[in-house]
C-alpha cells in the first residue's frame, strides 16, 4: 500500500495524471505526514464513525480516514480528481467520492442516504476561498454533526477562538462559540503542502455542544443582530443595528433596549460577549411585539 502523504509520491501522481493544481479552487495538498496523524488523532476517528470529508484532493487524508473509520464520504468539486481518487483510493471498499461543490451539498441527506441518519464526524483540509461559508453551512442546526476537524487558515483559526475586544472577533467567533467548543490543535507552516499557501495554517476541533452556552429564545435572530453588528463594526451597536437593511428597528427603539440591558449606549458590537447578545436580542424581540 502506498502512503499518498509525501512529497515525493505527491509529486509522481500529480505528474502520472498531468494534474495542476488550481488556485481557483484552493488546491494545496498535505504533504507532512506527522501533521496529518495530529489532525486524524484530534479527530478521534474510529471504526464506529462515519466521517465526511470535503475536498479530498488526491486522497491524502482520504486515505488515512478509510483505514480508521466505518464508512468514508468524500465531496469534490474538482471533476479531473475523480479519476486520479478512483486510483489511489482504488484498494479502499469503505468509501464513496461525490463529484459536487459542498455549499451546493445536502449534509443531512448524506447522512440519511449512507449513515440512517446518525450524526457524522466532518473532517477536511478546507479550500481557503470558502472556509467561513463552509463553516456557517455546517454549523446549521439540522446537521447531525458530532465535530468538525477542520485546517484552515491560521488568522481563520484565531478568528474562531477570540474573545471580545480584538480585532478577529465577529460573527465567526460568535457563531463556532454557540454550535461548538473549538480548540486548536496545531499550526503547520506553509512548507507542509504543495504547491505552499502564502499563510500559515492550523488545525481546529469543533465539538458540537448539545447545549448552547447561553440561552435565546431565538438564535436566528440573535444571529441577524449580531451580523447586523459586524457589518458596520467601526459604528455604535445603536447605528449598526438601526442602519441594517434586514432589520426594522428605529435607533430609538434600539437604544431603549440598549439602555434596557444595562449597557452604555454608545457601545459597539464588539464590546458585547454572546450572553450579552442573547440579552438583547431578546430584549429587541419585546419590543417588536
Ligand atoms: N484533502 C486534500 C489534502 O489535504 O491534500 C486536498 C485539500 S485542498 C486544500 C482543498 C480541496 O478542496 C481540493 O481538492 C479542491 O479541489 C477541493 N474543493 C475546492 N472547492 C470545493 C468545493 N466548493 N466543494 C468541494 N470541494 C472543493
């Protein structure tokens, strides 16, 4: 069995098939095997999971997850790939390779088609071009999730983890923070893929909670006022949220709630942490009634 994850195989595959890598779709392949071993580990996969990957490449990863777990499902969006996985993964029964774009891709109907409709552990060297829209996807409610082992882009990673105040934190922090507890694992310099991004990366796990950490009578609200707050991150809470075009809040009505919570009115969205925002939104939806 030949161990796709070294430069030097990497290289003869890419050569045998006439494959370049496209920037277009974030094609940057794992080359570092010891990386890889940390990613599946903090994984945790085992023959009982059943684990979606998105972008297989050239089944680097694919390859390590068909020997540890049950069943592997495997999205990619690159059509010339298929024909490379169909070879190096050829000696592995326990997967399927789907030629599809995942944003365009119906995860629980994955999970009810190949899994009765048990919870999945999604695993990925993500495309960098869609890591926060991937992420968002994912994290929707109706996914039978157990973790997502994602590596990313390391500013990505902080981003994920921050804290109120700083610069990376946002709607990103907020909504890992409600769905999962996130941990980094590692970081891994460019020189562990081919071609090497301009940045350096990390590896993250994202637990599912089975709990939110705060409780809102209604996240998807919640998650509009705080979006609605980061898209206008310099202004005050009060002119973010009343200048939103999905929001119908005039400013006084805003800064009543604002007054209401407790919190200075001329504060911005990212001074409040997420109990903070479950506080006003909910706040905000009284007022709408
Ligand atoms: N897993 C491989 C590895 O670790 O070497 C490849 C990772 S590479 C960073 C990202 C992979 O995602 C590429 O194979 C790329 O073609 C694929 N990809 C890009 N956009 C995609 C999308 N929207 N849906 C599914 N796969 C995508």
């Amino acid at each position: 069995m030949i161990d796709l994850c070294n430069p030097r195989q990497t290289r003869e595959i890419l050569k045998k098939h006439g494959f370049s890598t496209r920037k277009k779709y974030g094609q940057n392949f794992l080359i570092n095997p010891s990386i890889l071993d940390e990613m599946i580990d903090a994984a945790d996969i085992s023959k009982d999971d059943f684990v979606l990957e998105i972008g297989p490449g050239i089944g680097t990863m694919t390859q390590r997850l068909c020997q540890r777990a049950s069943h592997v499902t495997a999205v990619e969006i690159d059509k010339e790939l298929i024909p490379l996985l169909d070879e190096t993964l050829s000696e592995y029964t326990n997967k399927n390779i789907i030629n599809a774009d995942i944003l365009k891709t119906d995860i629980k109907q994955i999970s009810d088609t190949y899994n009765n409709s048990n919870k999945i552990k999604v695993v990925a060297n993500l495309p960098y071009y869609i890591t926060t829209p991937v992420i968002m996807e994912l994290l929707k409610a109706e996914n039978p999730i157990e973790s997502i082992t994602v590596m990313v882009q390391k500013e990505v990673a902080m981003r994920m983890i921050a804290g109120p105040t700083g610069k990376e934190y946002g709607a990103l922090s907020l909504a890992v923070q409600y769905y999962t507890e996130p941990t980094i694992i590692c970081t891994i310099p460019p020189q562990a893929y081919i071609p090497p991004p301009k940045v350096d990366s990390a590896v993250v796990h994202l637990r599912m909670r089975s709990e939110p950490p705060v409780k809102s009578s209604d996240p998807k609200f919640m998650f509009a006022l705080i979006k609605a707050a980061f898209a206008q991150r310099r202004k005050t809470l009060a002119n973010a949220i009343a200048n939103s075009a999905e929001l119908t809040f005039s400013k006084d009505t805003v800064i009543e709630a604002i007054n209401k919570c407790g919190f200075d009115i001329n504060i911005r969205g990212e001074k409040l942490k997420l109990e903070d925002f479950a506080l006003l939104s909910d706040r905000l939806r009284g007022e709408s009634k």
